[in-house]
C-alpha cells in the first residue's frame, strides 16, 4: 500500500547537553521517511535548495526503500535552515533562527506517479498547504497530519478545514489544550474528534503517547532510554513508525482496503512501532542512529518493549 | 503473607480546580490501606489525635479487610492537618498550612501482634523514624520506602541508611533527580540501585510510573483518566495497589517465602494493579471514590488497562 510523506527537508544546527552538531540533515520529512523505510516503500514529497550538500542527499539514499523522486532541487534556492539548544532536561527546546528558504516559495510539485498513494502523511506545515496535497491523492485510504502551535495560533481557519479531512491527528501535549481550551489530554483529543479525524494521536515525548480513537481508548509510555543525545525528530521518526507500520500491515491485509481509517488495536500497535523508531532517533545527532540501525536491533527492542507490556 | 504500613493519618483540606474539600480524611497510611485492603489484609501503624472525627475513623473501618489496631489515638493531642491547593494542570501544588500535631511526638508504638509481618511499607516520613519502624519487623520479606524532597534534603545520612537496608524505593520523578543529581530518571534509578534496594520506583503522576529493577526496565503509562477530581493520595494509593497485590500474590505463592524482595515481573504486575487503583482514588475527594469501589469496577478497569497495553 503506497505511502507518502509530504514536509520538509532540513540543515539543521543543534545544542544539546550531549553535545552538538552543526549543518547536519534534518526535516520532519527526512526523519519520518527514514523511520517508516524500517517497514516498506515510503515515497517523499519535499523541496529543498542546492545548498543541500551531497553528503545529506547521500543519507536519504541511504535508505534503500525511499523514493526520493517527488524530492525537487531547486537551483538558486536556499534549502530550509533551523537551529536550536535544548534545555537541561531535555524537553524544552529554544530555538535559535529559522530561515525558510524554499518554505516560503510555492510547494513542491507532487509527481504524477505518487497520485495513487493510499497512505498520507501530511507533516507539519501552514494548514493550507496541507489541505493542497491532501486533495491531490484521491485514493487516499489513511490520512494523517500534523500540526503545531503556530497555525494553530495564526491559521486557525484553515486547520479546522484539513481536520474536517483528515482520519487522524498527531499533535503534542501542549497543542492539544492549545487547540481545545481543555487541560486534560484526553478531554482535549475528544473535542478534536468533534472537529473530524476519527483519532488523535497526543505525544508527549519522555512521557509517551496517547491514543484517543473513536473505538477507544490508549495510553503508552515511551521506551524507558537511559541515554538521549539528541530529542530532534523524534515526534517525526515516532509518526514515520507508527504510518510504516499501518502501511505494512495494509499491504499484508488488502481486504480491509475498502475501509477509510485504521482499526484501534492497528493503531495501538502502530503507536508501538513508532515509540520504538524514536528511541534508537534520539539516541545520536541527526539520522546518525537511524542509519546504523539493524532490523534484528529494531525487532529485538519491539519484542522488550511489548514484552515490557504484558502484564496480565 | 500480613501486610504492614506505618504512616499518617491526615485531617485534609484541599483546593483543586473541581471543587474543595475541607477537613476530609487523608493521610499516607489511610489511602495506602483503602487501596491494599481490596487486596487482602492489610495492617496499620499510625497516630492520631483525639480530634479525629468519629466520622474518620468510620471510614477506616468500612474497610473490613483493615486492622486498625495499630492506629493509636492519643488523648490531647492533634491530628496532622495539611491544607494544599491544586494548580489548573492538577501537577503541582501549594501547600496552605501543615499543622504536625502527633508528628512531632514519639512514633506509634507497633502492636507486638504485628511483628510477624512479611510485608512492610513505610510510607513517607523521617528516614530515622522509617529506620526504626523497619527494625520492628525482623519477619520481612519485602520492604518498601517512599521518601520525598524534604528528607532528601534535610536528613541524607539517616535516608541513606534507610536506603542500605529496603528492598525498594517508590519516589517522584523529580525526588530522584534530587536524590542523585541526574536528570534522566532512569539513570538515577540506576544509581539509586547501588545505594542498596532492588528496584526504585518512579512516580509520574498522570504520565504513569517506571520500574527500574536489577533483572530489567519497565514502564507504564498512567491510566488515560478523563476527570481528575482531586490528586491527593494519588501515590499512596498506587503504593497500596502495589503492596496489596504483591502481599496477596506471596499467600498464594507461599514456595516463594524464603526468598528477599520480588521478581521483575511480579513487580511490573503490582505497578498495573497501583495505577488502577490511583485512577480511581483521583475521581474524588478524600477516600470518597475508594470507598464506593465496587470489586467488579476495579476488575474490569484491570483487565481494560492489561488489554489496553497487549500489544504484539
């Protein structure tokens, strides 16, 4: 079952209390891709300048089960540029400069051949933009975006638009009583589903995730990770997890194709996979960890972490 | 196998954003035994005054399965009292007033019938009073200490000492911070290990809790709760879920006697059973929600959760 990705390709310079790591690759669509390639063919949608250095288009291909087609080089064009520190404690992050570069010319062009895509991520960005390439996969099966506290504050209009479309939210703890008035997460994710998706996915990093499906209710704690190096991308690697998952699954099951949405066990498992991606992301710079990753490492944390679980 | 706790019986008056609460029954040792007591026996060693209302002291004895031959009511003296209000995101709180009455005096005195007990939970008090209660039970095959920041500033040799010589520690994320001075609270735990208990647990409030034992690491979420009425005894409930399982769980499994401490598995079982039942002690003031619990409600609440976290 096809998947795509539409979002961002970064440079990014980070601080953290690690260490730090200047001009590296970032970009939710970059982490996403990498992370969800664990589980099948994942197709990208991103624009970047020709400032991006070889090197980092190197570590996209690195991932042998990403198309890198619907990436656009654009000559003159100034790839997306973040840097950040983070605090002590890890969970708070200030962000040091942004400079748009390419994110404030038009959107890339999604190519002819990703229209049959039937999974859709649509990672973080103005709403609007989401909603122009939710309409160009009209075979759509799943679609999930994510958002933030920025258009949620500047877009509103346009973010309860795209909700109305979507199956499912991914938004953080904070966004989620940003968005709705309501302190309790769960209480929050209930008003979203008022608004359209049939699930809210609520990260909430160190703490884990909850999952608030209009077929239940589920809660679980992150990867209990003795070290973390570097939390960037975390929330995209845990999406890329949890929509590799939901893909692969698809594609073993195309029986339920005719069926808009994914199931609340499906979807609990798929929070799994991804809890499980962004422990090994956050545990080097940049797609360092991700690179290097073994599939029986990635099997064999799958099998603790839902052995952790098993209670009775 | 008998289960002891040796705390406070507190006359509360609290503030949350639901609604306040003046001068209810509270105290560590009350929600540590409402919460064991659907477990099995469970005995208490406690002091209060003789202001204690008739009312109170009803509402320990609805509770069949407590022996409230430990709690000693002295003539002329006061109650503990503690007054807290809540913050608007229920995770942090003030605290009004503390008025120690029997705290400040001689400990309990510990009924001799009570020195067969194997299982021993010293809930939240100095580390020297904690010492001396855990020397009353020469029988003990398990026992646990919760501590918390004033202690751990305040009295660190007695804490350590205390420390050397339980087979647990159930803390709050940020006292095991405070404690070893290392921000990610499984590496604290890890070093708190090497002060001498088997396992350390971390208490995160609505983000659940984390089990950091010499033969493994787990996590758990909290229970996904919609309503939190009032926090209070949050934790001594979770504790008294916990212990109450474990002590039921050693009668059943009396081969296992004449081994210290308890295995990983038993010890990620009694966290599930502690989370349930603080879910249900937060839906209410004082022990208001625990006394009305129906054993079919917490079962099916158990089973719920235990389902909720099969992943595969």
């Amino acid at each position: 079952m096809p998947l795509v990705v539409t979002g961002t390709i970064g440079i990014d310079t980070v601080y953290t209390p690690s260490g730090h790591a200047e001009s590296v690759l970032g970009g939710s669509c970059t982490y996403f891709a990498a992370a969800a390639s664990f589980h099948g063919p994942v197709r990208i949608v991103a624009a970047a300048g020709d400032d991006l250095p070889d090197e980092h288009l190197g570590t996209i291909r690195h991932f042998p089960t990403i198309d890198a087609s619907g990436l656009e080089i654009r000559k003159g064009s100034k790839t997306f540029r973040w840097g950040g520190k983070y605090h002590d404690n890890m969970d708070r992050r200030d962000t040091l400069y942004t400079e748009l570069g390419v994110l404030a010319e038009a959107p890339p062009k999604i190519p002819d051949r990703f229209r049959d895509s039937e999974f859709v991520f649509l990672a973080n960005t103005h709403p609007a933009v989401q909603l122009g390439m939710l309409e160009a996969f009209p075979h759509r099966r799943l679609a999930v975006a994510d958002t933030m506290d920025l258009w949620i504050n500047t877009a509103r209009a346009e973010l309860d638009k795209l909700l109305a479309r979507v199956d499912g939210l991914v938004l953080n703890y904070d966004e989620a009583e940003l968005l709705t008035g309501k302190r309790n997460p769960v209480a929050a994710a209930r008003h979203i589903l008022e608004m359209g998706p049939s699930f809210v996915v609520v990260k909430k990093g160190e703490h884990g995730s909850l999952l608030i499906h209009r077929e239940g209710l589920g809660a679980l704690p992150a990867y209990p990770a003795e070290q973390v190096v570097d939390p960037t991308g975390a929330g995209d690697s845990f999406a890329g997890g949890m929509m590799g998952f939901l893909a692969a699954a698809g594609a073993k099951h195309p029986g339920n194709g005719s069926r808009r949405g994914a199931s609340f066990e499906a979807l609990l498992r798929a929070l799994a996979h991804g809890t499980v991606m962004a422990s090994f992301n956050i545990e080097s710079f940049s797609l360092n960890r991700l690179r290097a990753l073994k599939r029986e490492e990635l099997d064999a944390r799958y099998a603790q972490f839902a052995g952790m679980l098993r209670i009775h």
